[in-house]
C-alpha cells in the first residue's frame, strides 16, 4: 500500500514528467496484461466447448437425440452398440441430491455456529480443520466409502449391497462439506456488526439474530457456497466410480447401485478408441455435464441479483 | 472436466511397485549387473494380467538395471486402444484383439503382433457362507442377464443374487460375455444377450473380490490369480450333465475346466531390443514358474 502512493504523490506533486510517463507506460502495460489475462480464460472455455461440440456431436448422426437422452441402454461395446444416457443422468440426479441434502443444512449450521457462536479460539482451530476436509484426495475418499461406508449403508437400510447411490452420496456429501462450510462462514462473517447489535436491542435472542438477520444478510454468499458445493457432487469422478455400484439400470432410489455421468465417462473412456462411436458418445455425455453445470451457475446467478436487489430496496 | 485422475489408483501401486525394484536394483548409472540391456518401455492392459506383468517386470529390472518397464492395468479394451494409438509399447490383454481393432490398428499404421505368455481360469466366486457349491453355463448366463434373481432358483438360500462385473474397459467384461453369457459354442449360443442392467459394473478386480469377500449374496467373475481364501471359487458344468469342475491349474491344463482363456500380449511388429529380452524372459522356464506362483496357469 504504502509503496504505491509514493510514487503517485511523486508523479502528482513533482515537476518530473519524465516519470510520470514512465508511470503510465507501466500503467499501459499492465493493464494489457490483465485484459490479456482475462481473454485468455475466455479462450480457454470457448476452446473447450468447442472440442466438447466437435467431437461430441457427430454422435447424434447415429444416435438420434431422442434415443440419446431418453434411451435406457448402454452396451457401448456390442455389436452393433446402443448409447442411451438416462440411466447415468438419473444417477448424477440421485446422488448430488443426496449429496446436497447432508451437505447443505449441516454445513451452513456448522458455519452459522462457527461466526456467529463459537469462541474465537474455537472458530480459529475448527475452520483450519474443516478445510483440511477438502484436502482429502478422492481416491482415499473412495477408499473409505468402500471398505468403512458401503457396508454400514448395507446393514442399516437392509440393502443387497452398500454399493449404491447413498453410499456415493454421503462421500460426497464429506467432500462439499468444506467449501460450504469455509464460503459460509466468509460470507456470516462480512455481515456487519451493527446488524445483529440492532437485532440485539430489539430484544431478539442470539437463535433470531442469526436466523432473522445474519442468515438472510449473507445469503448470497451462502447461495453460492451451495452452488459450489452442488458443482463439486456434480463432477467429482474417482469416488463415485469406486463407490456408486455401476449398475445400467435407471435407479428409482437412491438406495440402488448407480453410474452417474462423470463415472461413465471415465469407466468408458479408456477403451474407446479416438474418433470412434463410443469416443464421440462420451464427449456427448460430457457436453451434458457441462450444460447442466452452466445451469447451475445461472440460476446461482440469478438467485444473487434477486438477493441484491431486496436488499437495495 | 477430463482432468479427472483416471484409475490413477491402479497406476499408483505399480509405479510404487516399480520404484521399490529400481531401489532394489541399486543406483542407476552404476555400471555392472546384466548383459548392458537397457531403455525403457510400458505395459497397458488387462487388470488381470497385471499382478503377473507386474512380478515379471520387478524381476527383469532387478537383472537388468539398466531397463525401466512402466505396468498399468486398466483393462484390455483401454491396453488394445494404446496400441492402436501408439501410446505403449506392450498391450497386455485378457481377451484375443477383435478384427475391428486389427483394422483400426493397421489404419494407424500397427501391426498388432500377438504372444501367449499364460492361460487363466476364469473363477467364478461366492461367499464362503453361501451354500451354493455349482453353476452352469446356462444358469450364470441367467444370474447375469437378471433372469434368475434369487439364489433359491440354483438351489441356495432365498436371498437375492448381487451380481458383480468388470466395466466395458475389461477383457474379462468381454471374455466373460462371450463365452458364459452369451454361451459360445453351446447348443444355446445367443448372441444377442446382454449384462443384465441391475448388473454391477466395478472398475477393478481386486473391489470385485473385495465386495464378494463381505457381501453374502454376491457373485463375481475374477482371474484365478486373484482368488483369495475369503472368497469361495464354484465348480462349473459345462452342461447339465458334465461333472462340475474347480477352476486349477491342473483343470486349465488338461482342458476339463470350461472357462479356461490366454493372457496375451501385443506388440507393435515383432518385438526386438529389451522389449524382446523381456518376453523372452517371459516365456522362459524362469518367468513360467512365476506364473504359477502369482496363481496363473504356465504354459506347456
């Protein structure tokens, strides 16, 4: 901070103009740099949608849309093969809600506890640890969901195998669980003080000033912790694959093994040779992922201008 | 979105596998040891050939510190499509290369060269609890098309069948289709049948295995090199009424076991150099007796 208002006054106050034009040729250059920055992530994105469109599309020259999306089987590697993707979407459908059902109300109870309630040292020990959580690789994630989860989720619901779309839910559930809780807990934090000190001296109890005023206060921040949280179940792959059971059948609950997108393309993706059928049908699938994480990010988007604008009024 | 780490699990043990032998070997650049072979080559494949790529490798490189060899397996169909797209240097395979992928591996200017380097007899394993002791060809092609749901139907327990597969990426996936679902060479041969959908589909093996060890009600499809105690091998009937065999060596040997197949690999043109020696070494006397020991049938 302080060395670059030196400069500034120097450039302001003194008579040099030779520095101040070397000051804004600097200025010049960085704000190319910056715009170049920016372009560059646009870039990127639109290269990958456009690979996703090349190479995904020529599916739907042998597999109507229609089959596509609402066809039930998948036997990529018959002859001749079939590519219906609804069974894998139902299952990312079932395990994200899954996921975002532990997820949500247990991570944003656990950052209203740690901004609101619990001791600075607590909040100072607790919220490192919590995002430890999220360092977690998700092969060892797997791991743990299959050797400790699956057959606690057997027994405690009767199921012929723990293997199932709840078991891979409630791994992922763990792992949103940091970034709702951390984004959360940033954003109860950034509410200012003299709100709840209003709520106070109207005489509301700590539980109303948090679930009146701090809550509702920072729920744009919150909304878009879930929208992360919701975009991590979405496509985490390695835990899901190890976890879900990987059955083709269109699950009818959650407590049925399952293959959600991202499993499918990475259990597929290997043997498909490039530019073949099966190649050009996961790119499909991963064009449909894609869209329905651009729609998660919309409606975010949208639930934070409505948020913006009740509180401008 | 395709950044996610594919298998990296299967690759991780291998690497760390590969790591202990080169330790093992010594420093590199040492001189002595061997008779100067050396390079670096991979080994894509089959989950099941893996274990056995994996001691042969150790082995080799122990001899010959000089040559570093890279084992991953995950699965044949992903090993044949590294050879078509040039990416390894021996594809190890479950399953004999379909004249499609000859095809595609010719247009990509390969010429898959095939090596028989074990036999395997495919297991099929229950719960050491289930009661069940022997299967059919037709009664598992029913289990794995879902046509018989409940182990009371083959003369078990009233329980339902969870039925455990390879995914698509496997050999064993498509050896296993062939031959016991679709029944290849029976008199009921269909081969318009299909992996039922209630059918689980696991990445490897070894979670296959896993899964039956503490699952009751399971049934799984694994190579005979990775039947542990935990899990109960069924003997198998070629027809009603041939007598059930259990899958052994011995049974691979003398043919009497049904679902006995090659583990293969494929090279790109005969191979030479210290690809050569290795499989050489391979199919010697000395890397045959490996076979059995890692529980895989050796050659004649």
């Amino acid at each position: 901070m302080l060395g670059q208002q030196v400069p500034v006054a120097t450039a302001e106050a003194g008579p040099d103009k030779g520095l101040r034009r070397r000051w804004r040729i600097g200025e010049k250059f960085i704000e190319g740099w910056i715009f170049l920055a920016g372009l560059l992530a646009i870039v990127v994105l639109l290269g990958i949608i456009a690979l996703l469109l090349k190479e995904g599309l020529p599916v739907f020259l042998d597999t109507p849309p229609w089959e596509f999306f609402f066809g039930t089987k998948w036997y990529p590697v018959s002859e001749p093969p079939t590519f219906g993707i609804m069974p894998f979407f139902v299952s990312t459908l079932w395990i994200t809600l899954v996921a975002t059902a532990i997820s949500v109300p247990v991570g944003v109870a656990c950052a209203a506890y740690l901004a609101e309630v619990a001791p600075n040292k607590v909040r100072e020990t607790v919220k490192p640890i919590v995002e430890l959580l999220a360092g977690i690789p998700s092969v060892v994630m797997g791991f743990i969901g299959l050797m400790l989860l699956s057959p606690l989720v057997q027994s405690a619901f009767n199921l012929n195998t723990g293997l199932c779309g709840l078991s891979a839910g409630i791994m992922l559930s763990l792992m949103s669980l940091p970034i709702i809780v951390s984004v959360s807990e940033d954003a109860l934090r950034a509410v200012p003080d003299q709100f709840r000190q209003a709520s106070y001296a109207l005489g509301a109890t700590r539980w109303e000033t948090i679930i009146h005023v701090s809550i509702p206060a920072a729920l744009s921040g919150i909304t878009a912790a879930v929208m992360l949280g919701v975009g991590r179940a979405i496509g985490e792959t390695m835990t899901v694959l190890m976890v879900a059971g990987g059955a083709l059948a269109v699950p009818l609950s959650p407590t049925e093994p399952m293959m959600p997108m991202t499993a499918a393309i990475a259990s597929g993706i290997g043997n498909a040779v490039r530019g073949g059928l099966q190649y050009q049908a996961l790119f499909a699938i991963g064009l449909v992922l894609f869209v329905l994480t651009l729609a998660v990010n919309v409606i975010a988007d949208r639930v934070l201008e409505r948020q913006k604008r009740k509180f401008a009024r | 979105m395709f950044n996610n780490p594919i298998r990296k699990w299967l690759i991780v043990p291998a690497a760390v596998l590969m790591a202990a032998a080169i330790a093992l070997a010594g420093c590199p650049g040492g001189g002595g040891g061997g008779d100067g072979l050396s390079g670096s080559f991979s080994i894509i494949g089959s989950n099941t050939v893996t274990p056995l790529s994996s001691v042969w490798a150790e082995d080799f490189m122990k001899v010959n510190p000089g040559v570093s060899i890279a084992v991953s397996g995950p699965g044949s169909g992903a090993g044949i499509a590294s050879l078509i797209n040039g990416t390894t240097d021996i594809c190890q395979a479950s399953r004999m290369i379909r004249q499609t992928e000859i095809d595609s591996a010719r247009a990509n200017g390969v010429e898959p060269y095939e090596i028989q380097v074990a036999t395997d007899a495919l297991s099929v394993v229950v719960h050491p609890s289930n009661p069940v002791l022997e299967l059919t060809i037709v009664q598992l092609s029913a289990i794995y098309t879902n046509r018989i749901t409940n182990w009371r139907e083959v003369g078990g327990n009233d329980e339902p069948i969870v039925v455990i597969s390879r995914d698509t990426n496997s050999g064993t996936h498509v050896f296993f289709k062939e031959h016991v679902v679709q029944m290849k060479g029976l008199p009921t041969e269909d081969k318009t049948l299909e992996y039922g959908s209630k059918v689980l589909f696991l990445p490897s093996t070894k979670e296959g295995v896993d899964e039956v060890a503490q699952n009751p009600n399971a049934i799984f499809y694994p190579g005979l090199g990775y039947v542990t105690e935990e899990v109960k091998p069924l003997a198998i009937k070629a027809t009603a009424d041939t007598p059930g065999v259990l899958p052994s060596v011995e049974t691979a040997l003398d043919g009497s076991y049904p679902i006995a197949r090659p583990l293969l690999f494929y090279t790109n043109g005969e191979p030479t150099g210290a690809v050569r020696a290795f499989i050489d070494y391979c199919l010697s006397a000395e890397g045959q007796a490996k076979v059995t020991e890692v529980g895989y049938v050796p050659l004649q």
